[in-house]
C-alpha cells in the first residue's frame, strides 16, 4: 500500500459535520488574499494585516479612511455597483480582474454584506 493509501486508512472524515465547522470565526484571510471592511458609509472598519501587500498601506494607517481616498474611482464605482445586485445577506458578487495601483498583476474582489459592522 503506498503512503496515500496508509493515510486514508488513518484518518476518518464526518463529512455531514462539515458544515458545522466554524470556518467564519477563524480570523484568519487566506495567504493569496486580504480583507478590506467597510462600514455603512464607505469607512474602513477593518483590514487584514497583509493590506499593505495589496494597497501600499498598513492596516493600523488604513482603519477610520475613507474608501474613496484609498481606492481608484473606477474601482469604487464598479464595487458599489456589484452590491446593488447582492440579492441576500449571504450573497456574494465578484469583480474580476481589476487593477489597483501599484499592484503588477489585476486582482478579483469578492463582494458582499454583513452583519457585523
């Protein structure tokens, strides 16, 4: 048996509690990606600590600006619009391919609400 196989046998999985993992309150954004949150009123409540890779800017800096100073008008414009298509809570809308300044490669942003700010 190969080593795969000698893992498999090892580990068990209960898929139907899967959905029960409380992946949501980790804390934690993926090493490709960051977070940007905004309050009601386009004002940032929150950033991940590797912010400054994507908008040149440290997450203390960016807490209390407004989005508007911080990202490029087209790209605002485009992001307000996706969220007037979210047609729930749990919706998500993404904008692909989008450059933002100083970034060498365009990025894909994933759109949605919540509840908590």
């Amino acid at each position: 048996m190969d080593k795969l196989g000698d893992a498999r046998n090892q580990q068990t999985f209960d898929l139907p509690s899967c959905d029960r993992e409380p992946i949501h309150i980790l804390r934690r954004v993926q090493s490709y990606g960051a977070l940007l949150a905004l309050s009601a009123d386009w004002v940032v409540v929150h950033a991940s600590e590797n912010i400054a890779e994507f908008l040149g800017q440290s997450a203390t800096d960016l807490i209390g600006a407004s989005a508007d100073a911080i990202l490029e008008e087209e790209l605002t414009h485009d992001i307000r619009g996706h969220l007037q298509l979210l047609r729930s809570k749990n919706s998500v809308e993404r904008v692909f391919q989008r450059k933002i300044a100083g970034r060498p490669h365009p990025v894909d942003i994933a759109v949605h609400t919540s509840g908590l700010t």
